[in-house]
DNA sequence: GCTGAAATCCTCACCAG
DNA sequence: CTGGTGAGGATTTCAGC
C-alpha cells in the first residue's frame, strides 16, 4: 500500500501548454482541492513557500486550467434533490450533436458522458422526486437517436468527490494539525 | 448550543436541521457553485444585500451542510489521469461493510455509490492508464463478495459539474451581468 | 521566489427595523 | 431575528529586489 513515489518528474502529455507540476504544485492542489477557503499565508507554511509564491503558482495553475475552477460543492437533499440516478442511453450514431450540449442545458444533469459498451451515454443526472425522473426519461425519450435507456437509482452515496491530485498523505512531514 | 432551535413545521426535509432556503440563499449558492472565489461585496450587488448579511448567511449555509466544502476543481489530464471509467460492481450481500469504506482510501476512486438493478454498486475511478485499471479491477476481484463486474471505459467528458442550486436564469431581474 | 507596502476584503462590533 | 453601518485586522496583490 505505501510505495516509494519516483521523482520521475518528466512530463508526459500536459493538457495545459504550461510547464511540468512539481511536487509542490502537487502539494497546493492536495491542499486546495480539499479546502479552498484556505489563505495563501497558511498554504505557504505547509509548503514551505512564502504567501505570494504560492499566489503566483495557484494562478499559474488557474491559468494553466490545471485547476478548471473553484466551486462550492453544495448538498442535493438540503436543496430538495433527494434523487440521484445513473442513466444510460443507447444511442444510435450521435455524433457530438446538439443533442448532448442540450442535456447540459437541463440543471438536473450533472455529467454527461460518452462510453464504449453496449450504452454509449452515461449520464448522471440528480432530481427532486421519482416522478421529476419519470418526466426527464421521457423528454431523452424523444430526442432522435435515443434507443433506449438503462436507469439505476442511486441507494445511497458513500464516496463523492472531484479529482484527487494523488498526493500520498504526508506521513513523512506530521508537521501541523493546523 | 446555546439557544435550542425552534422545529417549524413548514421546514420539508432539511438534512440540515436548519431553516428553508429562500430565493436569496439559492441565489448565492447557485453563484458560490460556479464561482466561490467571488468576494461578498461582489454578490452582495448581485443579490440585493450587504456584504456582511451575505457572509452571514453563506456562513449558515456551510454550518448547516447545505455548502458541503469549497473545493479547487482539477483537470484530470493534466495531473496524468487520462483515464477515467465507470465500474459497475455485482456484489453479493454487502453490508456497508469496511469493503466500501477501504474503496475510498484508494485516491483513483471518486465515486461510491449503492445503486437498484443488477450491479449493486458503482463506482467512478480515473487513473493513469488502462494498465492501472487492470491492477485496480484485480484488487477489486480479491474483495470478498465481488461477483464480477462490468467496466465502461469514458471516451470523452460532455459535462461535469457538482449540485445545481437549480436556479432559473435571472430573466425577471435584469439587474446586472456582473 | 522573497520582502514590504498598499488596496481590498473579511469579520466583528453595535444599531435599526 | 435578520439586515445595515462602520472600524479594525487579516489577506490579497503588486511593486522592487
């Protein structure tokens, strides 16, 4: 479970035409992608930088896309979705038409993705009640292309988060409980 | 703490034993959600109060659980995960046993969900390559009550956002574009 | 990337409705 | 009980080094 992280710092393939991430940048995006309330000034002492270098690289990485945004993530039941589900669409030769940028349309789809399978869409879309969810499926019903949906409903939710920036947690630091 | 909150019978469902959101609490979150880096004063203009009123609500909204956490959305590619799937997980009389809990110590795996039908289970994990799906769909076969599983490989991301506050565009106000 | 200063912002007090 | 006003303190942010 716990291997040794190479320092092989060779960039691979960087979506953003920016610079390689080093292990500090790492560090930043661990920290920030867990709490982003965080100021500059506390980030600098876990990292060992001073506050503005730290600025300056959090706006690299804005710049860069590497963080795409900051957000809050807020909480379906408190809002009245208490319905999560799954579905997936079997499609027939969509390309990426104006069908998909549609469903970003609807507030009720959160992702929209294209799979390889039998499906070909899976979408993941968060609602009110059962009968939001009855009147959704049929609005994908009649888009063209739509063969048929596979529906899962979600039980309950035991892990939600966005990308981790895979940092292994500092067991060789343990400098602060903050 | 100090004062036992009033039960109102017109609060519906509140997973946060606090009040209803009105229009205004909406308003800010569906503006935190897709930018939390907005300063108070720069919402307070949007919403119709002042700085401190905003900050002294967005406060009850992260003390009540309706804002879970303000986090730094990554990209994926850029930190080298290139890949990301869906797995569908048949398994066969888990309990929320310590199998689902060990899954979210692995940083690859984003989402945990118990879902209807014949899977069980989904999950949403994104790694580096396909080779270290391969390692991760064995590590999951080990687990005791894997009964197998079905895995969609994503091709390509249309959408990918959190909880929509679910606000309707502001076309009754007009007031500002920000 | 660091230091220091200025502008902005957060945050708290207190007061009004 | 919720929102407005004003001031103190922290933070962001931009110089120059």
């Amino acid at each position: 479970m716990d291997r040794e992280p190479e320092e092989t710092d060779d960039v691979r393939r960087n979506a953003g035409r920016g610079r390689a991430l080093d292990s500090l940048d790492r560090k930043i995006l661990g920290a920030l992608s867990e709490d982003a309330t965080r100021s500059y000034a506390d980030l600098s002492k876990e990292v060992g930088l001073s506050a503005p270098a730290v600025h300056e690289r959090v706006k690299r990485l804005r710049a860069t896309g590497v963080i795409k945004r900051t957000s809050a993530d807020l909480h379906g039941p408190s809002l009245g979705k208490d319905f999560l589900a799954f579905v997936h669409v079997e499609a027939a030769g969509w390309g990426k038409t104006e069908g998909i940028m549609a469903l970003g349309e609807l507030p009720e789809v959160e992702e929209v993705h294209a799979v390889t399978g039998d499906t070909g869409l899976i979408l993941k879309v968060r609602m009110d009640c059962p009968e939001a969810m009855e009147g959704f499926l049929w609005r994908l019903y009649d888009m063209p292309g739509v063969r048929g949906t596979r529906t899962y409903v979600v039980l309950s939710t035991h892990l939600e988060r966005g990308v981790q920036a895979g940092i292994t947690p500092d067991l060789s630091q343990g400098d602060n409980l903050k």
